[in-house]
C-alpha cells in the first residue's frame, strides 16, 4: 500500500504522515532533507521532535532506493520528504532520472506500506530562475509518478486531508 501526502508548504503533511503511521508498532522515518542552513536545521529538529521511540531513522538524501534494504524490520516506512530529495539531486547535479528510476522500482516492490510526503509546487508562483522552472517542472513530473503507482493519494489545504485517489482513512 503506497500513500501519497501532498500539499503546499505547511500545509501539515508531515504531522498527518505521522498520524498515519501510529497504528504501526514499528515505523521507518527516512528524512531526506540536509541541514544547508541555520533555518534548515530547525526545520529538522522540528520534524525530529515530532517523532516518538517507535520511529528508526533513517538520514538518506540522495540514494532514496536504498532505503528499503535497511528499513525491512519496521512495520511501515515514512519518506519525508521526496521534494528535499529532488532537491539534493539537482543540487548536486546527480543523474536524477537514474536516480527516480531506481526509486520508483523498489517502491512498487516494497512488501511494507509506504507513506510518501511531497509538495505541490505547481499552485503557487511560478519561480522567476530557470533553475527553478526546471525543479517545478521535474518535481511536477515526479509527483504525476508517484501518484500513479500510489493506492491512495492525499491532498492537504491547511491541514485538512483530502483525499483524492483511494479510499478515506
């Protein structure tokens, strides 16, 4: 089963992902995101005080496919968040469609639930760089993907789900 949260910035996607998971005695957060700044890093440790004991995690920011090797003891696996993770491949100028290829294989071969959170990028202003025309449209792209692979697909608009593929929970 593959959950995909979406939604603006703050829109409470990673709070919602979490309470998706408490029913799971064991769970998986696979962070993405690296601390490249003083607001980053908060954000962060936010996100970390969010978690309880039950959660193993799991920093990866560019290898997302790997994840699966290492988180096969855990009931349920977290990925917060695939917009980061874009991010850290462009950033570093990685091959990205290697990168989402590899991803999106061992996703749909996962035996575990995975819950997925990302931004919806495209209702916004569109970015004024190219740099940022090229994220908005690769992350466009790859959220269109993992909609398509996922059972269930949630919207958030100021902390309110809803869902827009799948049944309610």
């Amino acid at each position: 089963m593959i959950t995909l949260i979406t939604g603006g910035v703050k829109s409470g996607k990673t709070a919602y992902a979490l309470s998706l998971c408490e029913k799971f005695d064991t769970r998986s957060y696979i962070a993405t995101a690296e601390a490249f700044d003083e607001a980053m890093a908060k954000k962060i440790a936010d996100h970390q005080a969010e978690r309880n004991e039950k959660w193993v995690t799991i920093e990866e920011p560019v290898s997302l496919h790997s994840v699966f090797d290492h988180a096969e003891e855990q009931n349920v696996i977290l990925i917060d968040c695939v917009t980061m993770w874009l991010n850290n491949l462009l950033y570093k100028q990685l091959n990205a469609e290697k990168h989402i290829d590899m991803f999106l294989k061992r996703l749909v071969q996962s035996k575990k639930p995975v819950v997925i959170v990302t931004n919806e990028v495209g209702l916004g202003v569109m970015p004024v760089s190219a740099e940022g025309c090229r994220y908005a449209d690769e992350l466009g792209r790859l959220n269109t993907k993992l909609a398509s692979l996922s059972d269930r697909v949630i919207f958030l608009i100021s902390s309110i789900p809803v869902t827009i593929k799948g049944d309610k929970q």
